[in-house]
C-alpha cells in the first residue's frame, strides 16, 4: 500500500504542491492566487491544494476555448480527430493504475472498484474515436417546385462548459471529453471541487496525446464561483452537466441568457424490483451491490429494494447478512469493498437521512451508523445499511441519500410494484428479479426510467445509452446518439435549376 501511496503523490501534486489551471494549452495560477485543500476521505490526510478559479478564469478559458474552436481544431479532419483520441486512450491505459489511485485517494473508491472499470473507461474513449468518422448529413428529397437540391450538414455546437460530480472522477470527465473531440467541438471543464485529481491528469495526458492549446481547458474551483460563472457564460453554447437535481435546476436558470443547449445528468431514487420467482442467489448479492457499490454514491444506485411480500422477510434478512460481510475502509486496501464517504459534508447528511429514517418507522436489520473508531477513526464511513418496513412515501424511500442506505418495501403484485416503481419524481435505474421472462419485458415496458437491468444491475455499455426520465435529467450519454447533443443541423436548400 506504501508503494502505492509514492506513485500517487509523485502523480498528483507538483513541486510546489498546488495543481494549476489548464487554461489554453499552459499550466497557470488562479487569478485570485486562492487555492483550496483536498483531502482523503478515508484519513482526513492532506493530499495537496487545487486552484480555486473564479468567474476571471473562466472567462479566460472560455475565450481560448472559443479561439480554439474558430482556429486549426475546426480544420481538424474526422481521422484526426480520431487518431488524437485513440492516442488518448494508449495513454490512458499506460496509466491507468496511477488514474486509479487518484480517484481513490481524492474519493475514497475501493481500488479494486477502480480497476475494474478499465474497460469502461477505455472502451468509451475508443468508442467515441470510432463516432467521429461516422458524423453524417442526410440528403433529403424536396417536392419544392423547381429544381432543389436539398441537404443538411452536421457542424459542431461550438465551445461546451462541462460541469461534473465527484463520484466517478475518471469515467466522467471521459465522458463529456468523447463526445466534445468527436465533434470537433472545445470545452471549459469545471471538476468536482471534492475530487480535482483524475480529471486534471487527464489534462495532462491531453497534452501529451497532442491536443491543440484551448480545445480542452480545466478550471478547478467551486461550484457557485466557477460552476455558476461556467453554466451562466454568454461565450458557451451548451453546457454539460452531471450532479444533483438542485443543481441542475440551478443550470437551466442560468443556461437561459444565450438559450444554451443543456444536457442534464442528475439523481435518482431507483427501484430495484424482486419477484419470488427470481434466482435468489443471484438477486442477493445483485440487490446489495446495486446500493452498496461505491458507498452508494451512484446517481443510479438501486436504493428502493421492492420485493414481493411472499418472501419480503427472508430476502431481506439475506441482503442484511451479506451486508455484514462487506469489509468497509481504506479504498487503497486491495481488499476492501465499501470505500468511505468522499466528505464531511456528505457524512453528515447520509447520518441526517439514518435518523429520519427512525423517526419514520423504518428498522435498520445491518448498519444505521457511522463507523468510527479503529481504522475508521479519521475517516467519513457509513456501514453499508439495510432498513426495513419502509413504506414508500417516507422521505428515505422518496429524496436522494447518496449514500449506503437501502430502504426495503413489500409489494403484492405485478401492478403495485410497477405502481411503487413509478411513484418517485425520479427515473434514472431501474431493476427487475425473474426467471418468467414475459413479467421480465413487461416490467420492463411498464418502468417510466433511463434503464431496466433484467437479472443485473449495473451495467453498462459505450454503446448503450444512458439517462434519465422526469427529474433525473435529460439528454442521455453513451449510445451513437450522444454526439447528436454536440452537434448543429444545418440544412441547406439549393436552386439548381
Ligand atoms: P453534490 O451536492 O453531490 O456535490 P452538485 O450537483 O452540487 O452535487 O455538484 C456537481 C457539480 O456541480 C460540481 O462540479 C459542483 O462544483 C457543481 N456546482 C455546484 N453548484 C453549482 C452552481 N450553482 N452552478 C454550477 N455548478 C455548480
């Protein structure tokens, strides 16, 4: 772990032990010279100071991004554009263990976590290095009297701010960066303020793919400065957003000035359906890790487990003993499986939402506190909990947690497991236990959210779109279609006789 430990600090903080901002195509201090901490939420360790930016930098970035977008990257060819992204992802596959090490140090996910998603990450890269040679037009037959020649173009929107969360720093800034160099498009990235790291050696790892000065631009920084001068920016076209749904009621309001494009990525509350007919075996470890994963902080985490009333207390007596099983801590230990919190903060509202629960009637079977103490003294964990006799119009079954809670609801039939589905202002996940594959496809058609997993949860494919109904957002990343949202038609209508 010591080993692991050197490889990270030499990777993540500079000889002076402050990260820059990437502002076109150089390393530069913030203009207000502030800077913030951040710290590992497994320790409470310093880890090093980021840049805190302000609405000065963003305006820098915005006009080199802008620069860029009307300079050599628009004559960029689709191959190009392909080749740097495909360099990218060499690079990020040669580093992939450092990426990993960072994201858990400055989030607290279990580096066995981390590592298995490498094929995530890096099929996304390649993925969207594919998309870029296939951006198409269509030719389109006209009945305009005369003769016309009628066409569309496919241009890219123009310069892109991306705002993203903190609990997959990796995968998320890889997300909004495929979509954005596919197209040809620029960006202003505003990470996490929790989790700067990752996405600013992504950065460097641009540079040395060959990326020209000002197509990507990093400005670390908090969210109501930066973020909010980023989203409310008269010089961005579309704004790119993941986080939460109080945010992203924030971003619409302030996207509205230039009538930005919005893509939204936000919360869910989603139901993860067990009938008795299901594989048992298999649906009680899948439940479990559909909450427990990453500490619970998915925005598509299977949170409200609804299992038929025939079998409601023995299932949900088994997910509560695999929960005891789950080795919480460190997320550099190979062994752990639930990593801590990523903050304070974060802490202290997922203990806030433990105590509604009690005032609610729900019974915590496993877990229900912190865990402090030992080698959980200095750090922000939660034990993976499992609460019972939830009904689902209490506040655990209906607001977002963000964390290791599950809250178990009993239901009858068919209808009133797709009703209690449906019953949330959410729709991002969604989950259905079976072996009849008929209720499978119709549960499946009758769920109002982004995603079904049948007999899995979780996951996920470059090519498979993902995205929320209601108030989990709009938009979906992942999928051919995703470029479509960084992308202008224009249609063109020739006379030519
Ligand atoms: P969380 O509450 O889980 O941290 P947020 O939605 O607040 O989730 O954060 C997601 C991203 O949005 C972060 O990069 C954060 O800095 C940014 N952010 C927060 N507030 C604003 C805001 N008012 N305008 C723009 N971005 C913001």
């Amino acid at each position: 772990m010591a080993a692991v430990e050197s490889l990270a600090s030499k990777r993540s903080i500079d000889s002076g032990g402050t990260k820059k901002l990437l502002i076109d195509g150089n390393w530069v201090s913030p203009s207000s010279g502030e800077t913030f901490e951040t710290r590992n939420p497994a320790n409470n360790n310093l880890l090093g100071r980021i840049a805190s930016g302000n609405a000065r930098d963003i305006e820098l970035a915005v006009g080199a991004a802008r620069r860029a977008f009307e300079g050599p990257w628009s004559k960029f060819s689709p191959f190009e554009r392909q080749r740097i992204l495909l360099k990218f992802a060499d690079l990020v596959e040669a580093n992939f263990e450092d990426l990993c090490v960072l994201d858990t140090l400055d989030m607290g996910v279990p580096i066995s976590l981390a590592r298995s998603r490498k094929q995530r990450a890096l099929g996304l890269i390649r993925f969207y290095a594919g998309l870029a040679t296939t951006i198409h037009g269509d030719t389109i037959q006209n009945s305009i009297p005369g003769e016309f020649f009628t066409y569309t173009l496919k241009e890219p929107v123009g310069v892109v701010g991306a705002i993203t969360p903190w609990n997959a720093p990796l995968t998320s800034t890889i997300w909004k960066l495929g979509p954005v160099l596919a197209t040809g498009c620029t960006m202003v990235l505003k990470p996490a303020e929790q989790a700067s790291l990752t996405p600013l050696r992504l950065g460097e790892l641009l540079l040395e793919a060959g990326l020209p000065d000002g197509v990507v631009n990093i400005v670390t920084g908090y969210g109501e400065t930066a973020g909010a001068a980023l989203a409310g920016h008269m010089g961005v076209d579309k704004v790119a957003f993941t986080g939460s749904h109080f945010t992203g009621q924030k971003i619409i309001e302030a996207a509205k000035g230039n009538i930005k494009r919005v893509t939204l990525e936000l919360g869910g509350k989603s139901p993860d359906i067990v009938f008795a007919d299901a594989d048992l075996d298999a649906a009680v470890p899948g439940a479990a890790m559909a909450v427990f994963m990453n500490s619970g902080q998915i925005c598509s985490a299977g949170t409200r487990l609804l299992v038929e009333r025939s079998i409601y207390d023995t299932f949900v007596g088994k997910v509560a003993d695999y929960a005891k099983t789950l080795r919480v801590g460190d997320g550099l230990d190979p062994d752990t499986q639930i990593g801590p919190l990523v903050s304070a903060e974060q802490l202290a509202r997922v203990k806030g939402y433990l105590a509604i629960g009690r005032e609610e009637g729900a019974q915590a079977l496993v877990g229900g506190d912190q865990l402090s103490g030992g080698a959980h003294a200095d750090g922000f964990f939660v034990a993976p909990t499992v609460l019972a006799g939830v009904r689902n119009d209490m506040r655990v079954a209906q607001e977002e947690i963000f964390g290791p809670v599950l809250s178990a609801i009993a239901f009858d039939d068919f209808d009133e497991a797709a009703r209690i589905a449906n019953a949330t202002s959410f729709g991002l996940g969604s989950g259905v236990w079976t072996r009849d594959v008929g209720k499978a496809h119709r549960m499946a058609k009758s769920i109002r959210a982004g995603t079904v997993w049948v007999n899995c949860y979780a996951a996920m494919d470059p090519a498979v779109p993902f995205g929320g109904y209601k108030m989990s957002g709009h938009g979906r990343e992942s999928g051919t279609q995703h470029i479509d949202a960084y992308l202008e038609t224009k249609s063109v209508i020739m006379k030519v006789a």
